[in-house]
C-alpha cells in the first residue's frame, strides 16, 4: 500500500481559464495560489472580501437560478432596484423579504440572514 506524501499529485491536472473582471485578478489569483499550494481558505473570508455574505449569497443563488433581477422581482413582488441594492450589501435583507427571496430561489431564508 501507498502512504500518501506532502508532494502535491499532478496527474489528471486540467488546465482552467477564467474570464473575471479586472478588479478581481488580484483576489482570484492569491486564492489560486492558496489553493495550489494546498492552504486553506474559509469561504466566509472570500464572500466577505466581496461585501457582505447575505449579499454574496443572494447573488449567487440568483445566479445559480438562471434568473435576473428582473425576473426575481416580478416573483417576489420585490423593486428590482431593491434587490440589486441588496445585492450590493447596501441594503439589508429583513426575515420577511428573505423569506420571499428563498422561496423564489428555492433556497433556505435563514442563509440569506
């Protein structure tokens, strides 16, 4: 049997390439390389970096969704300038706009807290 060593396994490596915004080179690169070199990020430390996390996470439920703002808004009855201010985090999410959130996105109100 093989003990498992500190040297990092390079096969089946795939290469990736992302296309971000310009802003966030410097922050996508460093967590590649924390990654590359096997540390360990929280991803509450990363979402954080990008705003608040109830922010952070709305956006990517949305995203996950397939649906605009737009769209959520008609859903939740929700002004679309609403959710994108809360997107932003400059806006905080109440329980009962969370609650419409979720349900909309098909996610769990309490993440979105």
């Amino acid at each position: 049997m093989q003990a498992l060593t500190k040297k990092p396994r390079t096969e089946n490596l795939v290469p990736l390439h992302l296309m971000v915004h310009p802003a966030n080179v410097a922050s996508i690169t460093k967590y590649a390389e924390a990654l590359e070199n096997s540390e360990s990020i929280p991803w509450r430390e990363v979402a954080g970096r990008r705003g608040s996390i109830p922010a952070s996470i709305l956006r990517g439920a949305r995203s996950k969704a397939e649906m605009t703002q737009t769209r959520l808004s008609e859903l939740t009855g929700i002004p679309q300038r609403h959710i994108s201010e809360m997107e932003q985090g400059k806006r905080p999410i109440g329980r009962e706009t969370a609650k419409k959130l979720a349900t909309a996105l098909d996610v769990d109100y309490r993440v979105l807290l």
